[in-house]
C-alpha cells in the first residue's frame, strides 16, 4: 500500500499526479476514456497557474505552446466600454495565456512522463471503501477484468459526474443557471473581427457574445440563445447560426468559417462543503463547477491539485504531521466560493434581460472602466494573484495567507526541486541556520533574506505566507514550526 490513487486523467488530475511523482510519492492515475481531451474546452492559463508551474518545472513548454493575450475589451453595439490590459498584472506573467485545454493535456502529460508515470486509460473507478488507516479500491479495466487495490489516499479528479464525489455520498450543492449556451471553435476574419489578442465581450439586448482567441488564428466563441426549454432541446448548432449572432450581436464585418467544434451546453454552480473525508480528497470540478465567466475553473481545479500535493507528500514524507492536511480543505473550499460567487456575479451582469437595467449596467461599466485603478483590479482578480489564505489555520501573523511576491525570491521559488519544504526569510543569517538546523524536514537548509529586516518570514512551498512575526520572535517562529512538526 505504497501508491496514491488519482482518479481522472484531466488537467488537475495530471498536475497533482506530475507533483507528487516530482516530490518522489508513489502514484497511480487511472482514467475510463480510452484517450485525452481532443476538443478545445478550458482555455485560459492565468497568471498565479503559470507561477506554480515554475515550480513544476513546465512552464517553458506552456508559453511556447500557448498565445498571451493582452487584454480584453468590453463592448455594446458601436461603444466600446472598456479595455481592461493584463500589462498592470502583478506578475511575470502579465497576460493571459491561451491554450487549447487538448494541448494542456498533452504537455501535462508529457511532463508527468518525465516521473516515469504514465496515464492509465480505460481503468475505472467501480467502488472502494474508505477505514482510518486506508482506502480499498475496485477498478475495472477495458477487458472486464477486475482488479483490487489498497491505496494510503484516494483523490477524485473525476469531474463534473465524480464517482469518487458519489462514492462519498455528497451533496453537490447548487442550481443550473436557467438559458442554453452556444460554443464554437472557429476561424474568423475579417476587418472588424477582434484583435487576435484580446478577449473581446459583446454586450447585447439578446446576451452576450464573447470571442476568445486560440492559437493558429481561432477563436471560440460564447455566447446565450434564450431559455431552456427541456421538453423542446435545441439542436446542434450550425455555421449559420454562429454568423446570425455575428451579424446580430457583434455588428458584423467579421466571418466565421471552418468549423471544429459546434455544441450547446449549459452553465452549473455547484459545490461540495468539504473538500476532505478522512482519506478521500475531490479536487477541482469534483469539487466546484460554475460559470466559464473569467476562465477560473481550470485553473482553481489545478490550484486545489498544487495545494493538496505538497501537503500530502510532506506527509507521506514524514516531513510533517498528519494534521498538515486538515488545511486542504478550508483553504480551498475558501477559494472555491470566492472563484463560484466572482463568476455568477459575472454571468448575472451579462445576462440582465431587462431593457433598463442593461442601460444601467452599460453606463456604469464605461464609467468604472475608465478608471486606471478598476481596470487593474478587475485584472489582478482574473490573474488570480490575489488568492490567499489569511483564514487557514497555518496563517499565522499580520499578512500571513498571502502570495509572497516572486521579487522577494531570493532563488528559486520555494517549493522547487524534489522535495517540498518551507523556506525561512530573516536578517539574521546566523539566528536562521540555527532554525533550519532543528527542522532539516521541514525547512530549506539555509535560511533566505528578506529586505524587512523588521520581521522574519516562514513561507510555504506553493508561495504563500505561513509566519509573519517580530524579527526577535524566534520562539513564536519555533513553535510554529513545531505544530507542524508533531
């Protein structure tokens, strides 16, 4: 009983399975479909993904493979309302990075093989049974065949339909959101068509009608048709369809040809209360679906996977105690609202049918969005960056939960190489070997400076702030560390 068993072989599955194979836990991802992702599906890689992947190791393939966008416009009819730009993002990654969710998969993938761990296709979940000490497993493989396994943790990455998230007997809690929406990957040209680096809105009496850039020169295009009748489903939509909302709602002077991908689909908020039972985790749409408003949802997915990895392997490590992992959850079931409340609120303004208060929300949108400090907030959110953890129960201190600026590196992000471990920023070189030297599991060997010689630091492997104390605070800083310790 020496692997972890990940079920779902999508981007979240992939990035908790390439970490924890990176930190030396022994891993199994098992997936039913018989091959990956060939559609376009999630697109957007933000800002704070492409940090954590630095520490993966991949990033350099993602950018190479990827388009930035630089921005996005907002527009009705004729009036553009505003041009938020990514350039304010906080980051080095200031764009976002569009990327076929088929192409993150495979570069996921690829990564992961590096590890000598490859997917497991055609392997299903069919049952298992959770005790304190470990999980009994039945999988099903593509001949009938059934095999038995006992795993020290199971994690369902299994999506929207998580067996794992069934298994557990959850409640996925939420509402669909009430109108069908279409989806198409297509080509488009012409001299109205929007910069092919920008992710363009239009805002109509009908709905809204969004275009988003892809690499090779094709977009994908959102946008509502009306209501959801169950008794009278719509059918497949069709090249025409796409251009009449063109023409209709983004004005024209554009044409959409070569279609790859033409569906409907329909917009769920839902949510689990916990993200953790005993030795069952749910990461990403396992966990949370909401509104693809803002492109969060790929993202927060391979969020949770980065969270729960370093956690479990310091674990399995016996670098830390096992009440390291009881901060999964509230920490990402914490970002999960934000992430669900962010995009329906989106959606909701998007979607406002009546005359009037589409008028209102015209009007107040052009004048926020001639604000400089509006149009760099409404980035940073996007990007992601602002994500913290003042709530968790390792956040300890004045700012503690917070991204630790990559500027205040001083070396490789923490959390890099082939073993997770807190980093320890102070002035006092002398004072941090000390430290370090009581905790070699659970510190990086050598302490790192930081430029407020007024406070020391203990920063977590994903980046974020775990102790922020006095720079005399030794002992809260060796109490903390102790805590996590035993």
């Amino acid at each position: 009983m020496t692997e972890c068993l990940i079920v779902g072989a999508g981007p979240v599955g992939l990035t908790l399975a390439a970490e924890l194979a990176r930190y030396g836990v022994g891993v199994r991802l098992i997936d039913r479909a018989p091959h990956a992702t060939e559609t376009s599906k999630a697109l957007v890689v933000w800002s704070r993904t492409l940090e954590l992947m630095d520490r993966m190791g991949c990033t350099a393939a993602f950018l190479e493979a990827g388009l930035r966008a630089s921005g996005a416009s907002i527009r009705s009819g004729g009036t553009v309302l505003g041009r938020p730009r990514f350039e304010s993002i906080a980051s080095a990654y200031n764009f976002a990075l569009m990327i076929p969710q088929r192409d993150t998969e495979r570069l996921l993938a690829a990564h992961l093989r590096s590890f000598g761990v490859a997917v497991e296709r055609e392997v299903e979940l069919v049952g298992f049974h959770a005790e304190a000490d470990g999980v009994e497993a039945r999988l099903r493989h593509a001949d009938g065949r059934e095999e038995r396994v006992s795993t020290p943790w199971l994690i369902g990455c299994d999506g929207a339909h998580s067996p794992v998230r069934h298994g557990l007997g959850l409640a996925f809690a939420g509402a669909a959101q009430g109108d069908d929406w279409l989806l198409a990957d297509v080509r488009l040209d012409g001299p109205a068509a929007p910069p092919p680096d920008e992710i363009a809105t239009y805002l109509h009496r009908d709905g809204p009608f969004v275009v988003f850039p892809i690499p090779g020169r094709r977009a994908r295009i959102v946008a509502t048709l009306g209501r959801t009748d169950p008794l009278h489903p719509r059918p497949i939509p069709t090249l025409d369809d796409v251009q009449a909302l063109i023409d209709r709602r983004a004005g024209g002077g554009f044409r959409a040809s070569d279609p790859v991908w033409l569906t409907h689909f329909r917009i769920n908020e839902r949510k689990v209360a916990q993200y953790r039972h005993g030795r069952v985790f749910l990461a990403g749409d396992a966990a949370h679906i909401h509104s693809p408003a803002g492109g969060q949802g790929m993202n927060t997915g391979m969020q949770d996977a980065v969270n729960l990895a370093w956690k479990l392997a310091m674990v399995e490590r016996r670098q830390a105690a096992p009440s390291l992992l009881d901060s999964y959850s509230p920490e990402r079931s914490a970002v999960g609202d934000l992430v669900l409340r962010n995009a329906g609120r989106l959606t909701d303004m998007a979607t406002l049918s009546n005359p009037a208060a589409q008028a209102a929300r015209n009007l107040a949108l052009r004048f926020l969005l001639g604000l400089h400090a509006v149009r760099d907030r409404m980035a940073t959110t996007m990007s992601e960056i602002e994500i913290a953890y003042a709530g968790s129960p390792l956040s300890i201190g004045p700012g503690a939960g917070a991204r630790w600026e990559p500027d205040a590196y001083d070396g490789p992000p923490p959390g890099s190489g082939p073993a997770p471990r807190f980093v320890l920023y102070a002035a006092d070189a002398a004072r941090g070997t000390v430290l370090t030297g009581r905790f070699p599991g659970l510190l990086e060997p050598a302490p790192r400076m930081t430029t407020d010689a007024s406070r020391l630091f203990i920063v977590r492997p994903d980046g974020y702030v775990g102790l922020s104390a006095g720079a005399a605070a030794w002992g809260d800083a060796e109490r903390y560390l102790q805590a996590l310790a035993s």
